[in-house]
C-alpha cells in the first residue's frame, strides 16, 4: 500500500472518492455508536455482582479488628481495608487511608486542602500565592487539568513518550522555580496513552530536588492492575522516594472504581507516615468517617471470593476482543497509509490515536456526522486545547464488539479523509 | 428537698458525705461507661440489617428511569434517589442533590468551595476577605465550629432559647457586616439542646436582609425525622426563603447516618435551583459520580421495606427507654435541688445539662475519675470554650440501659458534689 502523502494527486482524488462512496453507505446506516466514555462494560459489571452477596442481614459486620463497619469511627478506614489496599498501593498500614467511593474525589481533595491550607512543610497554603504551577505530562487526564483549571493554577504541558514524561523539561521546572508546587502523573497504562512509566522514569521522578519544600507528586494509579496483554511492572515510587531522601514527596491514589463497580468503589491514598498524620489533622475536620461497609464488601469479596489478580483476570477476557477489534480495524485499514498512528497499550482503558498534526478536529466532525461519539480532540491537554490537533482518545471497554468494529471502520474511514483533505488544501 | 444553696454549713457538709460515700462506692466498683457519643446503638443498627438483602447478585441495578447505579454518571445523584430525599427536605428533584455517605462531608465541601472560590453571586471567594465570619448559635455543633475553626473563620456566638437562637442579635450581625458570610443551624433537636426551632425564628430567618449578599444559611437537619415523644413540626426553610425573596440564601442538609447506617447512609443538599446550577458548576471538578449503589439501596429499602416512618418509630422504640432512663435518673437525683437543669427534647440524639456556672469542668472530671466518659466540656461552644463553664452533652443512644442508669446516677452525684464544692469555696 502507497502512503497518501507519495500518491499523486490524481491517486489521491480516485482514493478520496472510494472512501466518501463508504462513508456515505456509513452515514446511510444511521449509526449511533459510543467510544467516548471509559465505562465498564454492563458485562463486566454483572461479573462484579457477586459482590452484592457479600453482605447480607446476617452477615457480621466487624472487621477482624472488631470495628463495626456499620457505625461512625475509624477516620482513616477500616484497618482491615487499610491494610488490604495498603498492600495493593505498596504502603503500609501507617501509609494508608480508605476513602470514599471516589479516587478522584480525594485528589481534588488534597489539592483544595493544600490550596486552602498547605500540606506538610508548606510556608503558606498554596491559594496565598500569586501563582503556583504544576507539571503537566501530555497527552493526559482532562479531569486532573480540570481541577488546575478551576483553581486557578498554572499548566506546565510536559511531552511524554513511551517511557513517561519528559524528564529534563521536569527537572528544569521542579528544581529552580519555587512556584511549581504539583505534578500529576498516572504511572501505569496512563490515560490517554497506554504507556507506564519506566524504572528509570520513576527513580529519577524520585531524586528530583525541588525548588519547593512542599513540591507533591499526585501519583494517579488508577489502573495499578488493569493488565489486558500480560504483566507490566511499575516501581513503588514511595520506595524510591525514601530511597532519594523525599520521603514526603508523594500522594499515591488508586481505586476500584475499575476493579469492582464504577463509582461504587473504594478509593484509597498512600503516602509517607508523615503525610498521613499530617493528612489525618486535617481531613478529621470534613468528615467523621467513610462509609466502611463498602470497605468491607470489598475486602470480604476480593480477598474469599475474588482474588484481585482472578477479577482482574476476568475484566482482562472481556477487554481484550475490544482491544484486539481496533487495533484489528486499525490495522487493516491504516497501516502504513500515512493517515496516523496509535499506540498498543498492554492494559488500562484507552487507545490513543495519533492524528497527522492539524486533522484531529476534522476526523471527529467527520466521524461524529456519521453517528459515532468519540472523545473531543483536545480532551487530552489543558483547557481543552491540543496545539498540534492531534490527539484522539479511544475508549473501546463500554461497546460490545459488534458495535465496536464498525465504530472503528468509520473512524479509519474519516482518519483516511481528513488526511486527502489536508493533503489536497495543501498541494 | 432543700436546695443546696438555702442550706447551712453544716446542712451541706452533711450532704456531701453522703454523696462522696455513694462516690467511693462507685469508683470501687471500676466502672468503664460511655455516655459521649450521639452514635446508634447495635440494637438499631441490627434493625436496619434487611437493608443489606435489597441489593443481591441478581438485582436489576437501574432505577426507575433507566440508570444502571454500578456505573459512572449522574453527578447530582439516581434520579430516584433525587426525588425520594427530595421529598424528605421538602425540595424538588431540581433543589436536590444526592450526594456520599456524609452529610458532614458535604458542609465541608460547601464551605471549602466557598472559601476558594465563592457562592452564586459572591463578588470574589470568601477567602480572599481579610476575615470573614459565621453566625454560631450556641450551644452548638463541635464539626460546624471545628470547620470554621479550620478555615480561620471568625465566630459569633449567639445565644439559643427553646424557641431557637436571639434573632435580634442575628439580624444586627447579618444586616450590618458585609463580612458576616454564613450561619450554623441545626433546626430540630438542635445538637446538643434538642430543640426545635420556632415557626417565628424560621420566617425571621428567611427575612433577613443580609448585607452581604452571598450569605449562606447552612441548614443542618440531621435529625428531621427523628422523633422519640411524638411529632415535632419544622418549617420548610426554602419555602419562607422563597416568599421572603431570598431563595438563594439557605444550603439545606440532611443524611440517613441516623436512619440507616451511622457513617454508611446517604447525604443530601437542598437549595433554589439556582444554587443547585451553581454548585453543580463546581463539583463536576471534584468527582464523576457519588456511590450510586448506596442510592439505589436506601431508596428501595427506605420505600418498599421500611418507609422512613416506619423505621423511625423503630429508633425511636430503642431510644425512648434510654432517654426516659435519663430524665428519670436525673429528676430523681437533682429535681428541686440547684444542682443543675436538664433540657426535655422530644427527639434527636441528646440531652443537655446545664450545670451551675463555673462547675461543668469539674462535674466532668469527678465523673471521668469515676470511669464514666462523657463529652467534654467546651465542646459545645467554638474552640470548645464555654465561657460560663455550664454546658454539659448527654448522648444516650449507644449504651444499653443498664449501663446508662449507673453513669448517669453516678453523673447525678457528681453534679451535687461539684455544686456543694462551690457553694463552700464562696462561703
């Protein structure tokens, strides 16, 4: 197959028409088809639904450390949780708290703590600042920009590639202005590209030498285990920040919102014991407890009838057709076209689709025009604006296969179209 | 009887031997009690237990408009749930949100979004005001104060009768200092006098005519439907904010920690739709969804099992006994004495002694002393200082009866022995 960019221009007009005849056909079809959101699938959740047996009238509901999960009390979670998730996180007892139903809600949590009042060894909290600043790694996670956004606090937009983010544009920022108090990360099967963070990445995130005394990293990890094409490691960054001498540098998130049920999951936090101490005179002022009866729901199913790995396993047998059918369409209808790339992620919820610069826009009119929702272009970068139009994020877990191929075929159809287009404005 | 403080020197003398005999005799028996916190007792929570059997593996999880509750979505709440506590505050589905397990949670949330970033119509955030301040009836609510506390908010202490708190210096505060942003309410069965707000407080209330015109009254009914003695009547706030043309000035609050499951319930917030716009503006920042499972629980148990009456007159079966265990212990031991008053709520969680001034600290510690635990004095009022050392919290709700009868006779000897202390200190 000749790449579009070395065809002529008659070659080019001939290929066009070709795909216009099936986009119509497409278009004729009335699709309305959804690879926008990173839902779990219904079957993956009715997977999950066993869980629901868990707890029943007669079940006992201490833990094992006789705390009864149905009253107030433990601020920082069952211990019983604490240690089970602990363990996922790679923290310890002292390292941990079990939140509420939402990882998400607890990042923005700690920052608006930290904006309002600091975190351990602030000056002052970060909000009395004329500006602060945070790393960025793009492409990334519209809802940790957005939280940026709605405090006011500068973007630092860091290039990543298949290694993590780049490191010597971080060091530049983190090390000689004191103004940048926060980077987000999210380590492994990172959203939107798939890739985790390599060793390297990881130990040299963990010797950075911050111009700031109160510099955190928020460590998003929620897809720790989400492995669809076998095992990938990721190093325990609180490790090597104890390591580095910067114990204190880190928030480590993770939830089961992709584990058992979205939204209806556990969240939980590790950091140094200093931090947490730190984090418990604090949060003893926004809540008196977590709802620890999911906590112990949770841990009752994952640790009897589960297993993590074993329900991870089973979510892996239900992703992997969806992953496998795009990069299947992808494959059969783009490669070595010039119309784009994309990554092959070995777990997590997304594929990102690498436009050719300035058509990502494009392809979505066009896919959307045929009934296929997708993630808006520029969803993967602060305030919604991806400079080089060129990033497009695929969510393939929701849609069953059926629903997915042609979603797919549609997409490469338009991915194809923009490209002539451009190509032709151009020539 | 003979009040203490008509009787000689030697009259009391007397007394207090036989007091301090009935003392030591408790003391030896090393008892270990606890009448401080407003938590619910086993009993009540075995009582909610079927509960747990609505939501098993084969539950059909969507509510009645078609929301599957094991996913992401609905940011305000299940719809069903929208409208199910809805009704309970006296809003409609568009004045309401549904949120986590904590009501508490909420307040805070609120009051920190406020902080960083304003209320629906706010000129800038409250933080960024040299000082703001909170209206703060007393006796009061430890977690409201503790929050202002946090968030370096100045406290107005204002008096509360049985009618609710002196609105007159309500309205010279809150009509005169455009700094006065915000005010603590637990309308019905206030904690910790158990009183129920007056149709004139209420309509006062809504009547006033802040000078800052981002003021919040934060609306606390945590114990709405917690009737022990028969019905207790609220006015809607809303409604009389509505009619006053205020009907953005009040967040209204409730959770089911005292209906269902203490720490494991669901919160709700009521507000002019209006309010509830705006606020949905700012936490599409902080989370995707609340626990929507939890939702779906309450409601179809609270509908089809329970009927939230229905479960409240089984509360209330556990707590009439103890409560009456309290006033009988405490008319039998001090009635007609001067050795402190009592409030007689008809609902809630506690009762309040109100010791002779300047002896609560001391009643606390002989009792302490006695191995019986109870709330501490202060507690009631911002930065836990009662300035005339008067106010003492019974919480009943956890202990068994046979176990409240002895502390609270042992409560009832210590509140004569610190007043006899007294009266011969002035002699």
């Amino acid at each position: 197959m000749k790449r579009y960019q070395d065809m002529t221009a008659k070659e080019l007009a001939d290929a066009k028409a070709v795909l216009l005849e099936r986009y119509q056909k497409f278009k004729d079809m009335k699709l309305s088809l959804n690879i926008a959101r990173g839902n779990p699938s219904v079957q993956q959740l009715d997977m999950i639904m066993p869980m629901m047996d868990v707890i029943n009238s007669d079940t006992d509901c201490r833990d094992k450390y006789g705390t009864d999960a149905r009253n107030y009390g433990a601020l920082l979670g069952l211990q019983e949780a604490r240690e089970f998730f602990g363990e996922l996180l790679g923290t310890k007892l002292e390292e941990t708290i079990v939140v509420g139903a939402s990882s998400i809600n607890f990042m923005y949590d700690c920052l608006s703590r930290a904006m309002l009042k600091g975190v351990l060894g602030s000056d002052k909290p970060w909000g009395k600042y004329d500006k602060i600043k945070f790393i960025c790694p793009v492409p990334g996670y519209d809802r940790h920009f957005g939280m940026c956004e709605f405090f006011g606090i500068d973007m630092i937009q860091v290039q990543t590639d298949e290694e993590g983010p780049d490191m010597d544009v971080i060091r530049k920022y983190v090390e000689n202005d004191e103004t940048v108090k926060g980077m987000w990360c999210i380590p492994k099967f990172s959203n939107p590209l798939g890739i985790t963070y390599s060793d390297r990445v990881v130990k040299e995130l963990a010797n950075l030498k911050p111009a700031a005394k109160d510099f955190r990293i928020f460590w998003d990890n929620s897809y720790m285990v989400h492995h669809i094409y076998g095992d990938v490691q990721l190093l325990n960054i609180l490790d090597e920040c104890k390591k580095a001498g910067n114990p204190d540098m880190v928030y480590m998130f993770g939830s089961t919102s992709k584990i058992t049920m979205a939204g209806s999951g556990i969240g939980f936090f590790g950091a140094s014991e200093a931090n947490i101490k730190f984090t418990e005179s604090q949060v003893k002022y926004e809540t008196i407890s977590w709802d620890k009866m999911n906590m112990l729901r949770h841990v009752r199913f994952l640790k009897s009838q589960g297993g993590v790995e074993n329900v991870m396993k089973k979510h892996a047998e239900i992703l992997r057709p969806k992953f496998d059918a795009v990069f299947r369409v992808l494959s059969r209808e783009l490669e070595g076209k010039g119309a784009g790339t994309w990554t092959r992620p070995k777990g997590g919820y997304f594929i990102t689709f690498m436009a050719n610069d300035g058509t990502a826009t494009r392809i979505n009119e066009l896919v959307k025009a045929c009934g296929v929702t997708m993630t808006g272009p520029g969803a993967t970068h602060p305030f919604h604006h991806d400079p080089d139009d060129r990033y497009l994020r695929i969510a393939p877990s929701f849609p069953p296969v059926e629903e997915l191929e042609p979603a797919m075929e549609v997409f490469a159809v338009c991915a194809q179209i923009a490209t002539i287009e451009q190509l032709e404005a151009k020539a």
